[in-house]
C-alpha cells in the first residue's frame, strides 16, 4: 500500500459521466427501488428509497438522515486496485476507475466498512447466494481495468465460481472502458 491515499483516485463521487448528477447518487438510482428525490434536482439526489442489499440478503431502507446505513462499495476496493496496477495510472485513469458503474454496488454500510481494502481472498458477502455475482464482478472489473490478481485471489475466486461455473461476467460499459490487456481471467 505505499502511496496509497483515497485522494489518489481523485475527488469522491465526481460526476465522471457529465449527466449533472454525482456517481452516488447515480449508483442509488440505479440500485435502489421506492425512490424520493431532493425537490429541484431533477431525479438526482436520492432522499429515501429500498435496497435489497446483495451482500446481507436482507432490506434496507436509505434515508438522507441515515445515509451510513447504505454506502457506495468498489466491488474492487481502491487499496486492491493500487496495489494490483493502478499506482502506476493517470489520475484522470484512477479517477475514472473509482466512479466506474461497473465496480460499484450500493450496499449495507457496516458490512462494506468490514470490506476495507480487501480482496476475494480476505472477504466475500456472508450472502453466500451473492458471491458467485460478487467474485463475477470483481473478475469483470480487474479484467476491464487491466489489474491483476494474486495467487491467493485467485484461488478464493476459483473456489467459489466452482459451485456456479454458469456465471457470466457483467458487461462493461464500453463509454468509460479503457483498453483491455491480456492478463489473468482475460
């Protein structure tokens, strides 16, 4: 982690994709259902609404005042991705790769602050339906990316996508993709 500081991957929840609305509340909008919004935002800022949180398997309801409660996940954690190729990156890439849809998933507060840094070796959503998608995910973004994956990773990803070989990996989305070079899982 030498290097390594949150600032690195540029300001939190830039609007990367220029449609007037932050990558939090893009996330929310995308994963959470029974919205609100914050008058004059024009479907933006996300005030309340229902989370089926993948990693607990459970509900959750995201209000403003509790907003901790439902927290914005790198499916591949910044310290991850700085140890696996990204301290080598532009800012412009790292910032990029921190606002990227594909590597992000709204979930349980508690249980992403339990994430941290890690990788699949260190942790998987104690969802355990939810770590085939997890660990898909997790391949599809690092596969994006051009980061790789260590040994130990390698094998806890292995291990789980034994139990669900028909995973298939999520789509990137081809705006904000850079190019794809060979390496693990590729």
């Amino acid at each position: 982690m030498t290097g390594y500081a949150r600032s690195r991957f540029g300001p939190a929840w830039a609007d990367v994709d220029h449609n007037g609305c932050d990558t939090r509340n893009d996330v929310l909008n995308r994963d959470l259902t029974d919205k609100r919004w914050r008058t004059g935002t024009h479907g933006c800022v996300v005030v309340e609404g229902n989370l089926a949180d993948p990693y607990s398997g459970t509900s959750i309801r995201f209000t403003k005042a509790n907003a901790d409660a439902v927290q914005i996940d790198h499916v591949v954690a910044l310290g991850d991705a700085w140890q696996t190729g990204a301290a080598a990156w532009s800012d412009d890439r790292r910032t990029r790769f921190a606002n990227d849809p594909l590597d992000l998933l709204a979930v349980d507060g508690p249980l992403n602050e339990a994430k941290g840094d890690a990788d699949a070796a260190s942790w998987l959503p104690p969802n355990h339906s939810a770590r085939c998608a997890y660990v898909a995910r997790q391949i599809a973004v690092k596969r994006k990316w051009g980061l790789w994956v260590t040994p130990a990773e390698r094998d806890a990803m292995a291990k789980v996508l034994a139990s669900c070989p028909a995973t298939a990996l999520p789509q990137a989305d081809r705006k904000t993709a850079p190019p794809v070079r060979s390496g693990p899982f590729t």
